[in-house]
C-alpha cells in the first residue's frame, strides 16, 4: 500500500474495448495459455498490480467472468510483455489539456435525491 494509503481505480478497465483490445494478439496467446478470456487476462493483470478494478456489466454471465479471474496467475514475463502495450495516453481524454482540466474543475453536479 502507498504511503499515503492512496490505491488506484481502475473505473474502465477494457477502456470501452478501444484499440482492439478485446482482439489483441498478445492478450490473446496469454488468455489461450491460460484458458481464459482476453477480458479475464485484463482483470487478472491489474489485480495482480494491486490496482482496484470496477467492471461493470449487466450480464450475469459477464459477471461471473469478471470474478472468475483467481484461479491462475500472471507470470513476471507476461505482466512485463502486457505492460509494453501501454500508450501512456488516456483513451477518454487528454488530462494535460488545460481546456479539459478547466472543464472538468467547474463541473457543477446536481443529485435529485429525496428521502422518505
């Protein structure tokens, strides 16, 4: 755990199944060798990376999937090569563009909540 007791999200970890991910030729091999899906190989790597991950799904069987992911193990060589994918970009959007940032920093958010 960091210092400051700080853990990581991982809020969309498929990013939306951008850039192929769910047809990606290496998180293919490692899921075929570990019999598991490309979708349970992006889960196990970031669990194994004590990154707290949030999956959403509607379907059940999606949902067992997202859980079914603690019966194997990632080796250092395959968390190593699945890092190299990494584009050190967002796939949502640039957090260095001062538009952005401004953008979100003066989002006024608005909660319709009533109590009975």
């Amino acid at each position: 755990m960091p210092s400051k007791q700080v853990m990581v999200e991982a809020w969309a970890p498929f990013a939306e199944g951008k850039n192929d991910l769910f047809s990606n030729i290496l998180l293919r091999k490692i899921a075929d060798k570990h019999h598991k899906l490309i979708a349970q190989i992006v889960l196990r790597w970031l669990t194994q990376r004590n990154i707290i991950v949030v999956a959403k799904s509607v379907k059940p069987e999606r949902m067992a999937q997202n859980l079914d992911i603690f019966d194997f193990k990632l080796t250092h060589q395959e968390l190593a090569e699945i890092e190299t994918l990494d584009t050190n970009s967002s796939q949502f959007f640039n957090h260095a563009d001062p538009d952005m940032i401004k953008w979100m920093a003066n989002r006024e958010i608005s909660y319709d909540v009533t109590f009975d």
